[in-house]
C-alpha cells in the first residue's frame, strides 16, 4: 500500500474515532436529560442515585486521546512521506581506463565525485607529475572536469 494513502487512512480512521466518541457522550447526554423529564424534573432516581454528580467522563477523555493519537500518528507517516529525500549521485562507469585511470576514478567516485589534486598526490604512490597526466587523460575523455582552486585544482566527475 502507497505510503501517503496509509497516511491517510489513519488519520481518517482517527477522525472518525473521535467523531465516535464525541457522538456517544453527545448521545448519552440526551438520554440523561430525557430521564430527568420522565422524572418530573428530578435528577435524583431511586436510591438516590444522581445522574449528573455521578457521571464518570474518563471513558470519553480516553476515547479522544486515543483519537488524537491514531491522527498523530497518521500525521507523522504523512510528513515521514513527504520528508525530501536525500539523493546520491550516480556515476557513469567509464569504459576502457587504464588501471591507473580506474585507481584515480575510484579515489575521486568515493569522495563523492570531488576532490583536490593535492590529496589524490597523496592517497597515491604516484608524483604530482604522473596524477596531473592522468588527470589529462581523463578530462581528455570527459570523465572529469578540474576547477583551479588557489595553489591546486578541484577535481570534478561529470
């Protein structure tokens, strides 16, 4: 079942429960009045039995707090659904790279598709000199992008 339609159906079923509720005491108080008119105006019944001191309301307090909870809960589901969710980025896995290409799009791939020149230098065994050709290399073939930032570059996957 669709998430949202779940969402909803709870806080329908909340809904009504408390309608429910609310239409018993109303329904109650109605059957109390028209006991006291058949007792000519006398809220007091045989032994002594008043029926409006000795009404217990905690059964209808119950029902609408478990209303409100049932819509509560619908409510969260509902936001739970319509929360944005977090999207990953998805990478296109390049064909025909050497290994050394494939070691530094790996490197780039698990840091979220970013990093400095500088750091692929020193995850690798690989001078400054060597990183940067390969870096040509693979924006040759338009698998990255390199943005100067200061004394080095930012690595980009497109």
């Amino acid at each position: 079942m669709n998430q949202k339609v779940l969402a909803i159906s709870i806080i329908l079923l909340g809904l009504a429960s408390l309608f429910t509720t609310l239409n018993f005491k109303t329904s109650e108080d109605f059957l109390t009045n028209e006991l006291i008119k058949a007792n000519n105006n006398s809220c007091i019944l045989e032994n002594n039995y008043c029926l409006h001191t000795d009404k217990d309301y905690s059964t209808y307090y119950f029902g609408i707090i478990i209303g409100l909870i049932i819509i509560a809960t619908g409510a969260y589901v509902l936001y739970e659904y319509n929360k944005p969710k977090l999207k990953t980025k998805k990478f296109k896995e390049p064909k025909e790279l050497t290994e050394e290409e494939q070691e530094i799009y790996k490197l780039i791939k698990e840091s979220e598709g970013t990093i400095y020149q500088s750091d692929l230098v020193n995850k690798t065994e690989h001078s400054k000199v060597k990183i940067t050709r390969i870096l040509d290399k693979l924006e040759n073939k338009k698998i990255i992008e390199r943005k100067r930032r200061g004394m080095t570059n930012l690595v980009v996957l497109k």
